[in-house]
C-alpha cells in the first residue's frame, strides 16, 4: 500500500521541482535562449520555418521550456499534497522570481493562480478516473489561460502567444511517458491520492 510517509515524500519531490520550474522559467526568460529582440525576453525556436507561410521559425520565450513541465509537476502536487499547497507552491516560486524580475513574478504568479484555480473543474475531477487524460485536458486549459495572462502583465502584448503555446504543448508531450509511469506505479502500490472534493458545477 501507498503509506502516507511515502506520498509526502514524493508530494515534496514534487513540490520543489514544480517551485524550481517556476523560478527557472523566469530565469530563462530573462537570461538565456537564441535570440532577443531590443530590450524584449530571450526568445527559442519551437517550430521550424519550413513549415510556416512566411518561412520563418515561430518563436517563444525560453521559459516555456520549464513552464511546460511545470503544470505536470503541478498536478502532481495536487494529487500528493493537495490544492491548498499547490497553491502555496505558485506563491513561493512568484515570490522566488521576484529577485529576477518583479513583473516577470507577478505575471507568472497570476497566471499560474487563475490556471490552477480552472484546474478544479478539469484536472481534480478526472485524475481518479484517468491521470494522463486528466494531465492532458488540463495542461491544454492552462497552456492557452497561462499564456493569455503571462504574456499581456510581463510585456503587455499577445505577439508571442502562438509560440507559447506550441513550446509549452510540446514540453507536455515530452512529460506524458513520465506521468504514465508514475501511473502504473501507483496502480501497483496503491494511490495514495489526496481526498479532494470536486466543484460544485
């Protein structure tokens, strides 16, 4: 059986990379990818030119390179430890991130906050039933929410929404094994899920 000493030890493990990604994805923004334009965020590659009508490569800020990862790291905090701490978790990285760029902070805070807050009505009710669907569904919500609300607080314009979108569906793919395995690790052992109350519709 899952003991409960086992899921708060994997609920932090949990806990702390989704807190780093937070952080690390400001991180990139501000100081690293392949190309900047003027004062603007480091920007990354996340769709060949050759395949878009312009033939230029669709761009997105290097964050999404941890901020994609992050949403799974973050339901896998809800599902060990609860919604209350997932929460905590996006204030604590905000907070983290503020050293960097305090815009930076607040729009990855907000933005996380509002994703996390619809992540009630896709993500809690359906991690019993399936954990990859309910990862899915609920990283498509947050891809598009997070990104509408990161992009207008930290540079006040959506120019980048569709390569945000595209880098952080990808880094999603990239997670899906993972979450599959840690599924069938679960089965094996028992769930040890937090008793989570769905939303009243």
């Amino acid at each position: 059986m899952h003991t409960n000493s086992q899921r708060m030890s994997e609920g932090l493990i949990y806990l702390v990379g989704f807190i780093g990604a937070i952080w690390f994805a400001n991180w990139l923004v501000s100081h690293w990818g392949t190309v900047r334009f003027g004062d603007g965020p480091w920007l990354i590659p996340v769709w060949p030119g050759g395949f878009t009508p312009s033939g230029n490569p669709v761009y997105a800020p290097s964050g999404v390179l941890a901020i994609g990862i992050g949403f799974t790291l973050r339901d896998l905090v809800q599902r060990r430890l609860g919604i209350r701490v997932t929460v905590l978790a996006v204030v604590a990285g905000a907070l983290l991130s503020a050293a960097l760029d305090t815009s930076l902070a607040l729009a990855s805070g907000v933005a996380f906050l509002l994703a996390e807050t619809l992540d009630l009505f896709v993500y809690t009710p359906l991690q019993r039933r399936h954990l990859v669907a309910a990862v899915i569904a609920s990283n498509a919500v947050g891809v598009v929410v997070d990104s509408l609300v990161f992009l207008t607080i930290a540079f006040g314009s959506l120019s980048l929404l569709h390569g945000q979108v595209i880098g952080k569906a990808w880094m999603t793919l990239v997670a899906i094994p993972a979450v599959y395995a840690i599924r069938e690790w679960e089965r094996k052992r028992g769930s040890g899920l937090v008793e989570i109350s769905p939303p009243v519709a």
